[in-house]
C-alpha cells in the first residue's frame, strides 16, 4: 500500500475530524491510517439469524427479531423520561426501552412497517426487555452483504464521547473509499499460490466487514499468514547480516585441555542431547562466523557441563572465556563447579561479583589485561566498562532472560571482532515463542535428562493436610535428607512477604524443635554475607530446613535435598513452580515436590496445579503457561511489546508460523538479498512499511 496514504492522519477520513482523532490517538493509539486499518474487530456478532421472542432464553446475549413496532410512548421517572416501545414478532411481545436519543427515536420509527431490531437482552423477572437496541428497515437490511457484525474495542472515553461501534463501522468505510483501490501486493506469486490467498484488499475488507465465515477465515489466514512471515523474514535477515558482518574468531583445534577432562576426568557418560549441541558449538567455532547460539535445556539436562566443555575448546585454541550469571549464587555456585571439575588442568579461574574484594578485583583485572585469567565467572559486574580482556573468544550468558537487551551487548563489545556467544536458558520456551522471539540466533535444545536423574515426586495438598506433611518431612530428615520451604514473593507488598515468610518461618520453629532439628532462613532482603552463610549450611548438610522465599530458585544445587514444599503454590506462575521443583530430585534419591495451597483455588490454578503434578517436562508445562497467560505475560513487561501482533496468535497459530518460517528460509536461500524482480514486493514492503523503517538488513 502507498506509504503516503498509510501515513495520513486519521482525522481526513470521512466522519472522524481533529477533535476525534485526538481522542483515538489518547485512547486507543490510532494516529493514521495505518493503524486504523490495523484496528481489527476483537469479536463478531452473528447477525444471519432471527429468533422468535417465545423461543428466548437466559442463555441467548446477542439476538435479533424481524418483527414491527406496536406502539411507542414516553414514560417520566423524576425529572428524566425515557421511551418505551412494544415490539411484536407475529407471536410476541417484547419491551424495548430507551433513555438517550429520544428525540431521534421518535422520529426514526414507523408504528406497524417492518424492522430487524438487533441488541443485548435484559432480563427481569423472567421477562426479556431490550435497552436502547439498533433497529432498521427490514427493507435496507435484507439489501446488505454484511451478516457477521464486526465489535471494536471500546473504553468509557469513547463511549461518552460519542464513538460507538456502529461510529467505527461507519469511519472504517469511509476509510476504504478514502484508500481507493491503493492496496499494494506484500508477498510474491508463489507464495499466493501455494496458500490460495485472497488479495489484500480484499483481506482487510473481510477481517472488518466479513459477508460470512468463509470469508473472515480467508482473511484472518491471508493476514495472519502475512505477519508471521514478515516476523520470521525480519528474523532471518538479521541473522544473516550477523553472520556476514562478523567473522569469528577460527577454533579449529579440539586440544589437549579438552581431550584430557573428556577422556581422564568426566565422571559420567554425555546424553545423546548433550553429545548434538557440543558438535553444533564446534562447528560453529570452525565456520569463521561468529557464533550467537541459544542453548535451551530444560532444569538437571546438563546445560552447564556443555558449556564448560565449549569454554576448554576456546582455551585449546589460546582464547580467554567468561561466563556471566544473573545472581551471586549462581556465579559462586558456576565458580565452584568450575574449580572442582577442572582441578587437573592448573586453569586460571577466578569470580567477579559485586561483593569481590577490592584487591581481588584490582589482581582479577590485572590477570583479565595480561592474558594469564583463563576463565572469568561473575556478574552483572563483569560488563563493567573497566573489565577489559587480552583475548577474549567466547563468553557464556546464563539465564539469559534476567539480563537487558543492552547489559547483552556489553558483552559483544569486549572484543574486536566480537567473541563467540552462548546463551543458557533452563526456563522452557514454547517452540512458537522460541520462534518469534529468537529466530535471530541459532537454537539447540538439549531434549532429553542425563540416565540415573529421577522424576520428581510431584502432589498437591491441601491446608488440611498440614500436619501429614509435617509427618513426611520428619521421615524424610530420619533418612538423612533435607528440605525446602518456599514462600511466594508477591511484588505489590515486599513488606508484607517479609512477615509472611516470617509467620510461616515461626511456625515451622514451633513444630520441629530446635534441639531435634536446625532450621535455617533465607530471603532476598538480607546482607549477601548472611544470605551466602545460610546457604552454605544448608548445602554443607548442617541444616535440616531451610525455610525461603524464591531466591533459592536459580543457582543452588543440594544432592542431598529430596523435599520442596511450595506454600500458596497457587500463587505462583507454572514457570516458577517448574524452577522450584528442579532444585531437589538432583542426587540419587527420591525425591518430591509438595504443593501446599487453599482449600479452595481458582480454576486457572487448577490448571496449573495439575500440570505439575501431571507431567516433569518443563517443554509440556511451558506449553499449558502460554496458553494460560500469553507471550506477553510469560515475557514480561519488558519485552511483552516485541510480540505485538495485531491479529497473529501464537497459541493457536503455530502451523502457520512453521510454514511462514519455512518459506522465509527459502526465500532468502534462493534471492538472501531481496534482488529478484519475483521478489519486489518482498523488499517494497519491508523498506517502505511504516512499521518496518528500522529494517536495513538486506541493504
């Protein structure tokens, strides 16, 4: 479509003007054209049917009568008056009511000819009743094509102020006559073929003004399909313009540092999963194109032990390394790891956080500049600006999601040309997720739990229940285990959590004495000294419970723990729940996860109670969170707006995805510049899209 059109002001088209074209900007964020046509109805109402008034129920919303007006008369309440009309199908009386407009109502209504009267029932005493209905001449309505009735979004705003669904009906109209026939073909003949799509004008008529449902299919397919392709085509031109403008560093050596840990020091055999992405990170290694991989296992798959190997093949080919975590206790607990598994090598291995001593910092970025510090592990404090690297090949970022757009690209920047780069994930995405959200990096996914790692136990217990789980926890500690209790952390109130986690910390202390049982505590708001001491203890064995909020989540690994009690489990979102559920089950034991909630829950926590208990694979569960909650909530504020799809569903939607992002690969693998004439539309569409302005990757 003509960019200058698309760019036009709202308030040209017929029936709109500045002073509503300011209230749909404030209010729904229409400003052109463009948005506008975007604008599409959240639902349709049926108006092919006609029901009989005796034939009405409780159960019917929306309804529509043939029938004509009786009578019509005004009826006063204090100082107000309202109309009230009797309306008879042939068989039936019903009363319809108005309380604005009556001016208009009188005048519009002929006692005795034929109407369509369209509206929401009310029901009193058993009786329906309209309240202020549409109505027309049957004559002009049997006349028009339109039987799906489109329903816009509203807000109290545009309501008092006049701007009705019948007014956006109306100003969407008089935008096609206001476009003409300037409705340009985005995608190309092969692809139009393949899919039988309808044309574009003819798509956004129909997902607005739908003659049936035939018709509204074939244009929320034509528009759906549209979307996801230009998502996936955006994706894959970046991903190539990546690839192209970064050559990376060449790792074509697998050494004597990684030989020797494979062949002399790992203790157990890799997973089939495991064994398919190392061989994926090398040959990216040896490509010459730096490396952006996404690496997904789901919690205990290995992730880790991946990444170490990955990081010994950088240093056999006389690099430096980092790995960058979201919290001290994942660093301190990937520092530990590191040092016990690499102990035979004589590897230079240090940890920078925020709590790192001065002179450890000061001797840490000495090392970093001279090029002896082999592996850095740390923070947030490790994309400082004065971190600065003597070779730095391959960096490492775990859990990902916690870090920002920008904190990420510190990292690139460490290094000319820029390292290679690992993201770590254990919060399973949803494939359609996946996707939409990093189709710009290549994926692995470790699919499958190394042999001898057990499911975890998974129930849900009431409150009534409390004192039988009481018992449980006390043969668990008889047997040598040890146990977690977490407390939600609810945002709006971190005071109130405090006191929560207290009470339930005091009530604990009351049930298992302190001579018989040591119990420790911990929660975001303490110092880190006391935070580390604590956990520490808990993992040393020296505590029997250690009573939380969800700081335990990420980062703490206790074999020995075979219990996680979740209070107010319903509280949490399935994400977190699977987190928590992962910290125990990690050593040779049976272990379990306990879900404490009300005797009485939501349906939606329902939902999510019984796909924990139902099945461990974190994929499954993030499967029923998306449906559950959205992309926008799993992402969060944050980047919920990068999936802004207008019409798009990525629950619903995910073969179309596949096949959008299976043609886009093509696409770019037979024309990867957009350069053939097949292909004008294509490129028109993505450099001159008002949407798409920021899209210079094909050049």
């Amino acid at each position: 479509m003509k960019d200058n059109k698309l760019n036009t002001s709202i308030e040209f088209v017929k029936g709109v003007g500045k002073i509503r074209a300011k209230i749909l900007k404030e209010e729904l964020g229409v400003k052109n054209c463009f948005d506008l046509l975007n604008f599409y109805p959240n639902k349709y109402l049926d108006r092919s049917r006609f029901y009989k008034i005796n034939e009405l129920s409780d159960t019917n919303i929306y309804i529509q009568i043939i029938g004509v007006f009786k009578n019509i008369t005004y009826k006063k309440s204090g100082n107000k008056y309202r109309i009230e009309g009797l309306f008879f199908d042939g068989d039936s009386n019903i009363k319809v009511i108005w309380f604005k407009g009556l001016s208009w109502v009188e005048k519009s209504i002929s006692l005795n000819s034929k109407y369509v009267l369209f509206g929401k029932l009310n029901w009193f005493e058993k009786k329906p009743s309209f309240v202020h209905p549409d109505f027309e001449k049957y004559e002009n309505f049997k006349n028009k094509a339109i039987k799906l009735q489109p329903v816009y979004s509203s807000t109290e705003k545009l309501s008092n102020s006049g701007i009705s669904n019948k007014y956006f009906i109306k100003i969407i109209k008089s935008l096609f006559d206001f476009l003409d026939n300037q409705f340009d073909e985005n995608l190309n003949e092969t692809i139009n073929k393949k899919y039988k799509l309808i044309s574009p004008r003819q798509s956004f008529y129909n997902i607005h003004f739908p003659s049936d449902y035939e018709s509204l299919e074939k244009a929320r397919f034509r528009l759906k399909y549209e979307e996801l392709f230009f998502n996936q085509l955006k994706f894959k031109l970046t991903h190539n313009k990546i690839k192209n403008a970064n050559s990376g560093y060449f790792f074509p050596n697998v050494g004597s540092k990684f030989n020797k840990f494979y062949n002399e020091n790992l203790v157990f055999e890799l997973t089939n999963s495991q064994k398919r992405v190392i061989k994926e990170i090398r040959n990216d290694f040896s490509s010459k194109k730096q490396m952006i991989r996404l690496l997904q296992g789901d919690v205990g798959s290995g992730k880790t032990i991946v990444a170490l190997m990955s990081i010994l093949i950088s240093l056999d080919n006389g690099y430096q390394t980092c790995l960058v975590a979201p919290t001290e206790i994942l660093a301190f607990q990937h520092f530990k790891n590191f040092q016990e598994n690499l102990k035979y090598l004589k590897l230079n291995i240090s940890l920078l956080t925020g709590s790192s001593k001065i002179s450890e910092r000061k001797k840490i970025l000495n090392d970093l500049r001279n090029g002896t510090l082999d592996i850095l592990i740390g923070t947030h404090a490790v994309l400082e600006d004065n971190v600065v690297f003597k070779k730095l090949g391959f960096a490492v970022i775990d859990e990902q999601h916690r870090f920002g757009v920008k904190q990420r690209s510190k990292i690139w920047k460490k290094n000319n040309p820029p390292p290679h780069i690992l993201i770590m994930t254990a919060t399973p995405i949803p494939r359609t997720l996946t996707m939409s959200l990093y189709g710009d990096l290549d994926l692995s996914v470790i699919d499958e739990l190394p042999p001898g790692r057990k499911d975890v136990i998974t129930v849900a217990r009431k409150d009534k229940n409390r004192l039988k789980v009481f018992g449980f926890i006390r043969d668990q500690i008889k047997k040598g285990r040890q146990i977690y209790i977490v407390y939600p952390l609810i945002e709006e109130s971190k005071k109130m959590d405090l006191k929560f986690l207290e009470d339930g910390y005091e009530s604990i202390l009351k049930e298992f004495n302190s001579k018989e049982y040591s119990i420790g505590i911990v929660h975001g708001r303490m110092k880190s000294p006391n935070k580390d001491f604590e956990m520490k203890q808990f993992a040393n064995g020296k505590t029997d419970i250690l009573v939380s909020t969800t700081v335990i989540e990420v980062g703490v690994n206790v074999p020995n723990a075979s219990v996680m009690i979740i209070e107010n489990a319903e509280r949490f979102g399935l994400s977190q729940l699977h987190q928590l559920r992962g910290r125990v089950g990690r050593g040779v034991y049976d272990s379990y996860c306990i879900l404490m909630t009300k005797d009485k829950i939501s349906d939606d926590a329902k939902i999510r109670i019984d796909a924990m208990v139902n099945t461990n694979d974190g994929f499954k569960i993030s499967e029923v969170d998306l449906k559950l909650r959205g992309p926008g909530d799993i992402l969060g504020t944050q980047q919920s707006g990068i999936l802004d799809f207008k019409i798009a569903d990525l629950v619903e939607d995910e073969k179309i995805l596949s096949n959008a992002s299976d043609d886009a690969s093509f696409l770019l693998k037979n024309d990867p510049k957009l350069i053939l004439n097949e292909n004008y539309n294509i490129r028109r569409f993505i450099l001159n899209n008002p949407l798409n302005k920021s899209w210079n990757e094909i050049g």
